[in-house]
DNA sequence: TCAATATCAAGAATTATTCTAATTATCATT
DNA sequence: AATGATAATTAGAATAATTCTTGATATTGA
C-alpha cells in the first residue's frame, strides 16, 4: 500500500515542461475539457502532429476521447485563428500553434519539420506579381528537401 | 444517309486549339496512347484539372480508358518531371504542365486558380531564412483569397 | 516470331476525414 | 438545486480520393 501511494506520487512528477495554463476563453471559443487538451498537446509537441499524434496523446489524459472529437476541436480552433492547419502534399493534415507568418520545411530524409520565416523586414507581397486586385486570405509556404550532412 | 456524312464531317471540324504535337518520348518516358491523350489534355486546358476533369475529357479520344490509368499517366508524368502536382488543402490533387517556378492563386469566390511568379530577378532563397544546409527539392506556394472587384 | 517486360483496365481495398444519431455536458433561468 | 435549451462529445457508419491487385494487352528486343 505505502509503495503503491509512493509510486502514484513520483509518477505525478512532470517529465513533460511545466503544464501550460490555458484560460477559460480564447478568441471566442469556449475552452472545453477536450479543446484545452487538444490545444495544450499542440504547445507541448512543436513536431507539427497529425490529428492521430494529437489523439494519441491526448488519450493520456482523458481515456474516453474519440478521434472524432479531435478532429472536432482541431477543426474549431482552426476556425478560431487559434492554430494553424498544415499540409504536405496529401498526407494528413498536420497542426501548429505558431501563428506568426511562416513556411514549413520539410526533412525528407528525417521527416522533421522545420518553420521557416522571412528575413526581417520582406513580406510576401513584396516578391510576388500577384493578380490585380487580389486580396490574401491564406498563404501556405511549404518546401521539401534534406539537410546537407555538413 | 448524305445528312449524317454531312454531319460528321462538321463533327471533325476542331473546336478546340490545333492539335499539339507530343513526341514518342519525353524526358526518358515512353508516350503511350494514354499518357499522350493525358497530357495532350494538361496542354491544353491550363485550368488546373483534377483527375477527375481529365478523365471526363480523355474519354473523347480514348473511350475505353479507366480513371486508375489516369491516376497513373499523371502519376509517372509528375515522377519524369513532366508535369506538376498542386495540392489545395485537401482538396483533390490538380496537375499542370507550367514548369517554371511559379505558385498558385486560388480565387475562393470564383475557383479559378491563377499561377502567381515572383517579381523578376527574386528567387525564394532571396527572402527565407531557411534552416542552414537546407537543399530544397521541391517549393509549393499557395494563396487563397479574392479578387476585389474594382 | 517468341519471350520478357511494361502498360492498362476493372474493381476491390485503403485511409483520412466527415457525417449521423444518440448521449452527455454546460448554461441560463427559475 | 431542478429545468429546459443549447452545445459538445462519442461511436461507428459513410464518403471520397487515391492506391493496390490481378489478369489481360501491348510493346520491345532477341
């Protein structure tokens, strides 16, 4: 009994960063038991997850969610501006909480993601001819290639 | 009997551009009857067509041929760097026969795609901050928005 | 011509995602 | 706290694009 309690309690020690406090509204969205997990899990694993990743994950904490309900709140906060939905040629859809302006990069060799941004002071607009008239909702920068091995 | 002749004939008259040329073999592939009527279509109908648009038009010439065979003209068509695979979200796969560096436009008010270049004399690497030794193989720029009607 | 190889067709299988219907949770009022 | 209204969740079925499998055809090279 005494070794079962002491085990409860080192297994309470976080291996994972400090846990992240996220309150009960964002931009408008009710923050519910599934949606704060969901997004917390985007802030914890910066790897760009797939909603399968997320749903692996989540399930850490809350047993009974269904892959449904990832996808429902994934969708949502999509929605919400709250994070970004990512796609690499027709994989899954993979997720990020980075909102800043920014590119992907894809590893082939070891499958990372890397973000990329501009250089300072360059916006997209500055390098493109784009049709007259046209109003930008969404840009999707998306490269694929290797690092070179110095 | 005179009226039918009378009329296949007018039904040989080309209402679409003059027939292109395909040579027996590009890039090291092979032209079948198939991948030639395939990307026949890609030259001329610079729509961005799905699989699914080529395959409804194809069947004019090759009435026999199956969407799985188009699926795989487009398919080694990509592989040999003959044509290009846009993605839009998860929308269905468009292929397309400009070859140059270019990204996509896509009008959400209208579903026309326009292919977007950069300004002259800029490339991506000008304006990235790419991760260091970073060898790009493959760069997909993608824009969603409107075009403001003056 | 004949064998080896490549291509094609038809339909089944796969996979990511969305939909449906039923249940559960939350919120605003009393 | 109970009540009704709304929103969220669940499990599993349905969907749609694409890929795979298998057997038939076509093409090439000897």
């Amino acid at each position: 009994m005494l070794a079962y309690f002491a085990a409860a309690m080192v297994s309470k020690i976080p291996d994972q960063p400090l846990e992240i406090e996220i309150p009960e509204e964002i931009s408008g969205l009710r923050m519910t038991r599934q949606r704060r997990e969901v997004y917390r899990i985007l802030q914890q694993e910066r790897n760009h997850p797939t909603a399968n990743d997320v749903f692996m994950r989540v399930k850490d904490r809350l047993p009974n969610i269904s892959l449904a309900t990832v996808y429902n709140c994934l969708e949502v906060l999509v929605q919400h501006g709250i994070i970004r939905q990512v796609n690499f040629e027709r994989e899954s859809s993979r997720y990020c909480p980075n909102l800043s302006e920014h590119g992907h990069f894809h590893d082939e060799a070891t499958g990372v993601i890397h973000d990329v941004v501009f250089k300072p002071g360059i916006t997209l607009a500055d390098v493109l001819q784009l049709p007259p008239g046209a109003l930008i909702q969404d840009v999707e920068i998306t490269l694929r290639g290797k690092i070179a091995t110095t």
